[in-house]
C-alpha cells in the first residue's frame, strides 16, 4: 500500500532558503532509501515562510524504516536549528491510484479505469 506524507510548516522568514539549502543533500539521500519514491520540501512562492512537504512511499514499513533512520533524524535536527513552527503534516493511504488524464487526453477527477 502506498503511503503519502503532505503537509506544510514555517521557517523564519530570511531563514527558509538558508534552511532548505542545508537539508538538501539530506532530501537527496533520502530519495535512495528502499520504497521511496518522491522526496521533497519546497518553498511556497506565495509566502516569506511556509515550506510545502510531500512524500511518497511504497509500503507503511519503508515509511517506518525512514522515521527511525539517520536521514529523518538529521532532517528534524537541521531544521530545528532554524525554528520551525506550524507544522501540520498527515499521512495518507492510498486504496487506488490512476492517471488524471484518461485516454483521450481529458483531465478527470473520477476515478475512471474501475
């Protein structure tokens, strides 16, 4: 079962870039750990502050090894140093998953290939 990680948090503004330029070799070699497949934190262009967070992965136990590895341990050391703050991050399981576009090339928010 796929899980996904989505959510947001706060750095200090003048602080984000600072922070996210840290933790990006962190984000880098989480992306090789056994059952993930998407990996980021990105910055929101919209705000001095909130930094957008998505993760994908392929089973519950990966998502476990992850949260009690090294890589997740010095994410949340790194970034402490810089004060987050507002963080609400869920976790999702995936029942299905399919295109947005269907075979003529439509966007559709049903789910179609069922």
């Amino acid at each position: 079962m796929t899980v996904l990680i989505a959510g947001t948090l706060h750095l200090p503004a003048g602080e984000r870039e600072k922070a996210l330029a840290e933790t990006a070799d962190l984000v880098a070699e989480t992306r090789t750990q056994t059952g993930c497949m998407h990996y980021v934190w990105s910055a929101d262009p919209t705000s001095a502050t909130r930094v957008y967070v998505y993760e994908n992965w392929a089973s519950v136990e990966d998502l476990a090894a992850h949260l009690a590895g090294s890589y997740y341990q010095n994410m949340l050391a790194t970034l402490g140093k810089y004060g987050v703050t507002d963080t609400e991050v869920s976790k999702f399981k995936v029942a299905l998953e399919e295109p947005v576009y269907d075979p003529e090339g439509k966007p559709r928010a049903d789910f179609f290939t069922q």
